[in-house]
C-alpha cells in the first residue's frame, strides 16, 4: 500500500478512535467518581476560570477533574504515588518520553505490522488519558484544544506532578 493511500485511510479512522476514546474514557471517569456536575461547575480546563489562581489552585483542579486520582496520589516526595489501579498499569512502563518515541515510531508502521509492545503503548496512550491532551494524526502528534490550554498554563502532567508534590 502507498503511503499516500495509507494516510487517506489511517487519518479519519485515528481522529475518529481518539475523539471517541477520549470520551468513552472521560465519560467513565465522571461515573466512576459518581460526582454530579453542577451547572456552574467547569468541566473541563477549557471552562475553567484560571484569572486570580496559583499555579497550586490549577494543578489541583487539573488533578480533581481530570482523573489523575483514579492512577496516582499526592505526596511530598516531588513525585505522584500510584493508586493500586496506578501500580497496576504501571508494570512494564517506560515512562512518558519513551511512550511518546514509541507513539511516533508507530505512525510510520501500519497497523497490522505494529508489535505487541507497540499495541499495549498505543492502548495505554489512550487509557492512560494521553489522548486527552495529545492528538495523534497520521504524521505526528499533536495538542488538543485542552492539550493546548494546558500548555499554555504551563501545566503538562509532569507540571502539575511537580506544582503538587513539593
């Protein structure tokens, strides 16, 4: 297959895995933590009001509402703790930076040629929240709106790891 006709293929379908993972996902999260919404009450980093509020105040809502307490823990060691459910994803991790190599590597293999490995990081990207911030597209990866927001505020996951665990 061309590469020209791979990408025609691979694009819509990757868009579309990711628009609807990343809301199946964080649909879950919101049942799971059986938390009601309030009107008023951002859902997300896009609705949040940051004007007036410490890098702390940010992080903690980032961490509150996105989910990271489903996987990890505050500590005061500069680092998250892990949750069991954090240990347990945890096994066989290779850290972000190494997540992301292996994200890219795979956009220039198709899919039915990725490795075993290749297919577990692909699907922690995604069950890992990755996907709420980062959008892969067929030649690269990318940032959501909330991605860019985020970046903007200067609070990546390793940010806010760091703004909370001092």
């Amino acid at each position: 297959m061309n590469k020209r006709r791979f990408l025609m293929i691979a694009l819509p379908f990757l868009v579309s895995f990711s628009i609807v993972a990343g809301i199946i996902y964080w649909q879950g999260t919101a049942e799971q933590r059986d938390l009601p919404i309030e009107a008023n009450q951002p859902t997300t980093l896009l609705d949040y009001d940051v004007e007036g509020k410490s890098p702390r105040e940010i992080a903690k809502w980032i961490y509150d509402n996105h989910g990271c307490g489903e996987c990890h823990t505050l500590t005061n060691t500069g680092l998250f703790g892990l949750t069991p459910l954090g240990q347990e994803r945890a096994e066989g991790f290779e850290g972000c930076p190494g997540m992301l190599a292996t994200v890219w590597e795979t956009l220039a293999i198709a899919e039915e040629e990725w490795t075993q490995s290749q297919r577990k990081v692909r699907g922690d990207f995604v069950d890992f929240g990755c996907v709420l911030c980062h959008d892969v597209g067929p030649t690269g990866v990318g940032l959501t709106e909330i991605g860019a927001r985020a970046a903007l505020l200067h609070m990546s996951c390793s940010e806010v790891d760091s703004t909370l665990n001092r």
